[in-house]
C-alpha cells in the first residue's frame, strides 16, 4: 500500500485497474478454472467491503469543508440544502453497497465448492 500519492491519485488508479479488469475479463482467456472466477470475485468483493467507508471519509471531509465555510455553490444555491442532499445520495450509496456485499458475499461462499473438470 503506497500511502505516499494524494487521495486523488489513489481513487483515480482503483477506478483505472477495475477498468482495466473489465477489459481484459471480456476475453474467455482471462479465467481458465472457476476457482479463477471465485478468486476474482472474491477480490472484488473485498472492493466493495472498503468503498461504504471511503465514502464515509469523504462525507466527512466534505461536513468539515462545510463547517468551515469553505464551500461555495457556483450555481447560487444554498449550501446546506445542498449538502442535506448530498448526504442523502451518500448514505444511499452505502446501504446499497451494502447489499451488493451481502450478494456478492453469497455468490463467493457457493462458489467456493466450484471446481474444474
């Protein structure tokens, strides 16, 4: 883990790699034995696992900005109606995340019995 880049950066490269799986996945070459296919969804179940918190971290971040009064709305609107919607599209993000984890979760366990012929 390189703690050295910016946030930025480092979302930036996650989205980039899940891109590029969805790339190289639409080629059969890419699993070659089921168990190929539970390692890399259990990966991205792992994914899933982190990304409610990384959006809680910059839910806070965006809270405190907010406290500071240093944000400021380009389109004139009020900023905290602005950020109440905000939270409400966040806080939905996480619970649905949340849900795929807990599918995601199951299809990994049956999976997990999947062997090659």
């Amino acid at each position: 883990m390189n703690l050295d880049r910016d946030a930025i950066a480092i979302a930036q490269s996650a989205a980039d790699e899940i891109r590029a799986f969805n790339h190289r996945t639409i080629d059969t070459s890419a699993f070659e034995q089921p168990a190929d296919v539970y390692r890399a969804t259990d990966a991205l179940l792992e994914l899933v696992q982190y990304l409610p918190k990384a959006i809680e971290q910059n839910w806070k971040r965006l809270r405190e900005m907010e406290q500071d009064e240093a944000i400021r709305m380009d389109n004139l609107t009020d900023v905290s109606e602005t950020m109440e919607e905000v939270r409400m599209h966040l806080n939905e993000a996480r619970r649905d995340l949340s849900h795929s984890w807990s599918h995601l979760n199951s299809a990994v366990q049956v999976m997990s019995h999947m062997g090659g012929q």
